[in-house]
C-alpha cells in the first residue's frame, strides 16, 4: 500500500497491566470542567452541521451522540495533562478507550493508581515511563535525519500498548535501525508493514491555495505575526520566497519560513486583501469556529478538512510519531485513521473547536480507507512566533486597552514568547497560556481570555 506526501502538481511482553475501576468521564470528578479545559464545547444547535455529517459518516455518530463524546474527549485532555504533570516521571501515557467513555492513565508505579482514579480516570501499572519510550523513540529519530531507514516507513510510541511501535517491512530492516540507534528490542514492539508514506500537497482552514500557480495545498489555520496576517500549512507544500495564489488565482502572499523534511510546516504571509478568519471550511456545510489549540487525548475523535477531499473524520492513534517518506523522515506528526488525498496537504486537523495540526501526509484514500498523518499546531506556532486566529484573537492589539493595575507586578511581560501552558502571574492572579503566542502591549492576560485564562 503506497503512502504519499500528498501534493498535486497543475506489550505488550513484559509489562503488567493492571486496569483499576471504570469510571466513565461522565462522572470525572475534582477535575477541570470543559470550560476550564480551554475551550467549551458548542451547545449541539451551534456545531458545524458539516462537522456533524461527517462525524455522522466517518464515526457513526448522530448530534447528541457527537456533542457527548466532544465534551468527554474535552474533560479528558484536562484531566490528562494535570496527572502528566501530578505523576512527573511515572507517567506513562493517556489514552481513552470503550469509544471515548474511559480515560486510561498508566503510571510505573502502582502507588499513584488512588490519585488517578481519584481523578475519575482508570489505572494502568505498566513498565515503561514515557519518558523512557520518548527517549528511544528520539534516538531512533536521530539516526534518521543523519539517512532515512530503508524499509522502515515509520514509528512512534504507542500508549495502549506501552511500547515503541516500528513498522517496517522486513524485520531484518527494524533490527538494523534498533542497533544502530542503541535501542533495546525489549521496549520495541515490530510490525511488519507494507506502507509507503509520501506528502499529501495537491483566509480559511481547508481552503486551496496555489504555489507559484502551479501545485495546490490546503491552508491550515489563519495566523497571526503582530499584525501580519498569515496561514499555517505543511512544510512540503513550498519553501521560503514561494509566492501563493487563492481562489481565482488571486495574488495571495508568499512563503515566510518552512520546514521539510525533519519537521512538516511552514507559514505564508498574506497581503492586505485577505482577512483572516478564525473558521475551517465546511464545504458547504457549515464553517467550524476555531477556539483554541488544546491537544487531545489518544483516542479522541478528529476531523479533516481539505481541498481536494472536504471533511472527513476518524480518531487519533499516536502522537510523536516519525514516518518515512521518499524526501526524508517527519518526526512529531499525529497518527490518525483519517483518509486524505493529493490536494488536501497542509489542511485543517480539528477536533471539536480545538485545532490541532495541519496535514502532511499518508497512505490509501478516501474511497477505501487509510491512515493519515498530520503535524501539529502548536509547534509550528512556536516555531514562527505566530498566533493562532481564534474566536476571541483580537486582531490587533488594542489601542485603549483596559487599564491595568497600579505596577501590577508578576511574571508576565510584552515582548516575551510564551507557549500553551505556560503559566505567569499578573496583577495577583495566575494564568495559563491556552496558545502559544508572544505578548504585545495591551494584550495583558485580564484583557485577552482568547490566550490567557485564570487558574
């Protein structure tokens, strides 16, 4: 099966699970709301119908059914990030499992299983930190942008099976790049595999633009630089000095930085004429409302929008995956079951009202099925000192802003560069950063709920 950089051209063994309680995340308790988790779920009547035919399509859901798991798949990224940090190196990964009603949080050390099912959450004792998987995982990525593995298409730590996953297709090829990265075969779990990943590249996420009026990609989220306006997309879609072209080939903007391969984004920088929106192209079924850029949870539901193919959805896999493709090795992409075709590279990965990464490549298509995988937001914002475009993103900063308090005194400041979930203090009060972004005067935490909230 053939896997694509899509640009169209004019323990299992060893480790102990222990699973304690089942608590659905409709009982969570002592946690973070949706609302506290950085963004709420829209009420049913507000979702994007496109959004919700697609969910309906894709993952057999119907409304009610759609906003109920949203709201789950919200609380359990809250609740998953405060036992990452409360579990420090014990933590072994979250996931949800039971079609998104359980949120599973393994730890290496039976003595936290209270805290975690305090938190509404079961319990899993297993036998490699992340940390640990992380660390050969990056060994393994390492070695691969010195030469990209032959017959190695990609690899990634899998939470639910508390392993580092290699799929290659010969397993002769897999002990190879073990022993040259160092790895021990003990945390490694082999897969044999017949994909051949490439790059999907044939002011709006999903919406087509064209590179030097020739290739199409997709944009991925409206931006902002200051008061530059500008989109995320993937890196394989052009280089720096590409200039771009939108609907009617109209003059667009031109590529600002980009990074492929290693990493899969780049941004474009947009001339007055395009107003940047803080909307995913439904086509034609109703746009969907960006609020935020919060990671979900392994296992949570995730929607595509693309040019070439519009909305389609699935779940995530795996985060932090590395995948080989004929131009060299992406590593920290997001696996998902979602499909994707030539055309739809660089487009919007949405989860809810959450962005979450743009598209970078994969294998199979959208009339049989396949794996898709995306590179995240966040990064690519912190990469290029850019702000996400959200519902409340003010899109310049205010000219009276609210007055602050007499020296208010904490640890926030214009100038500085601070990435989602950071924490600062201001005028008292602590706050914690919902997109990375970096400050400008009179863009104090009080006066911008869209990139601080209070805690």
């Amino acid at each position: 099966m053939e896997t694509t950089v899509l640009r169209r051209r004019a323990f299992a063994a060893g480790a102990a699970a222990v699973a304690v309680g089942a608590l659905a995340l409709a009982g969570l308790t002592g946690v973070a709301s949706a609302d506290q988790a950085g963004g709420a779920v829209p009420a049913a009547d507000r979702l994007s119908p496109g959004l919700i035919e697609a969910m309906s399509r894709d993952l057999g859901l119907d409304a009610d059914e759609a906003r109920t798991r949203l709201a789950e798949e919200n609380r359990a990224a809250a609740v998953a990030a405060a036992l990452e940090k409360s579990l420090g190196a014990d933590f072994a990964g979250a996931r949800l499992s039971d079609g998104a009603a359980v949120l599973v949080v393994a730890t290496t050390d039976r003595v936290h299983v209270g805290r975690i099912t305090a938190a509404g959450a079961r319990a899993e004792v297993v036998g490699h930190s992340l940390d640990r998987l992380e660390s050969a995982k990056a060994a393994l990525d390492a070695v691969a942008l010195e030469k990209a593995p032959k017959d190695v298409p990609s690899w990634y730590v899998d939470v639910r099976t508390n392993r580092l996953v290699v799929n290659a297709g010969r397993t002769s090829a897999a002990d190879g790049f073990l022993a040259e990265a160092g790895v021990s075969r003990d945390l490694v779990q082999v897969n044999h595999s017949a994909e051949q990943p490439r790059a999907y590249a044939d002011l709006r996420g999903g919406d087509a633009y064209y590179m030097n009026g020739t290739g199409r990609c997709s944009i991925g989220f409206p931006v902002k630089r200051g008061t530059q306006n500008g989109f995320v997309t993937a890196g394989h879609c052009g280089t720096p000095g590409v200039t771009t072209t939108g609907a009617g080939q109209q003059a667009q903007g031109s590529f600002q930085g980009s990074t492929f391969p290693g990493r899969d984004y780049a941004w474009v920088a947009t001339n007055a004429n395009w107003t940047p929106r803080a909307l995913v192209n439904g086509y034609g079924n109703g746009d969907v409302t960006v609020t935020g850029s919060t990671q979900a949870v392994v296992g949570s539901s995730v929607c595509r929008s693309g040019s070439t193919t519009g909305w389609h959805c699935g779940t995530i896999q795996q985060h932090g995956s590395s995948v080989t493709y004929p131009e060299g090795t992406i590593s920290g992409v997001t696996r998902t079951s979602v499909c994707a075709e030539p055309g739809d590279s660089g487009g919007s990965f949405i989860s809810g009202s959450q962005a979450q990464g743009v598209t970078s490549g994969g294998s199979g298509n959208c009339s049989q099925g396949g794996t898709t995988y995306y590179q995240p937001v966040n990064p690519a914002l912190a990469a290029y000192g850019l702000t996400l475009v959200t519902s409340g993103t003010p899109t310049d900063p205010p000219t009276d802003p609210t007055d602050p308090p007499t020296d208010p005194g904490g640890t926030w400041a214009a100038g500085s560069t601070y990435a989602a979930g950071a924490v600062v203090t201001y005028g008292g009060a602590s706050y914690r950063c919902l997109q990375g972004h970096k400050a400008q005067a009179g863009w104090q935490p009080p006066n911008v709920p869209a990139l601080w909230q209070r805690i």
